[in-house]
C-alpha cells in the first residue's frame, strides 16, 4: 500500500465520519477462519469506528455487519496436500 493510498483512505474515513456525525450507528463483526482473518477483523473494526460506528453484539441492532470469511492456505499445509 502506497503512502497516496493511505491519505486517500484516511480522507475517506473523515467524509464518512462526517456523514455518520450524530446517527449513533452500530456495526457488527462476524469472522470466520485463521488468525490472519481475526487481524484483518480487529482492522477493519478499528475502521468502522473511526467512522463513528459503535460495536454490538447483536447482529439485529447492527446499521452496518461485517462477514469476514476467507482461506489461506499455508505453505506447510499446502504441502501436506501434495
């Protein structure tokens, strides 16, 4: 990731926080996988708050839900396979 692509998502964060100012909107997280997918969920919530969302557990009150769910596959694991 460039140091261009970083300030244009960190702009884009401020204009969502701005739009999101006062609503009291709630996210929710559902991760499913690998340790490498609990990091990308612990940074992309980091995100959602930064844009003014708030973490609940129950998924009903959630404006906004995160399903993250995706598989790597380990070098030794892979050849293990083989």
């Amino acid at each position: 990731m460039t140091k261009t692509d970083i300030n244009e998502e960190l702009e884009y964060i401020e204009k969502v926080k701005k739009i999101n100012e006062g609503k009291n909107l709630k996210y929710n997280v559902f991760t499913m996988g690998c340790q490498l997918n609990e990091n990308d969920s612990e940074k992309i919530c980091g995100m959602a708050e930064k844009m003014g969302y708030t973490k609940t557990e129950n998924i009903a009150d959630a404006d906004l839900v995160i399903y993250l769910s995706l598989i790597h596959i380990s070098e030794p694991t892979r050849l293990r396979c083989i």
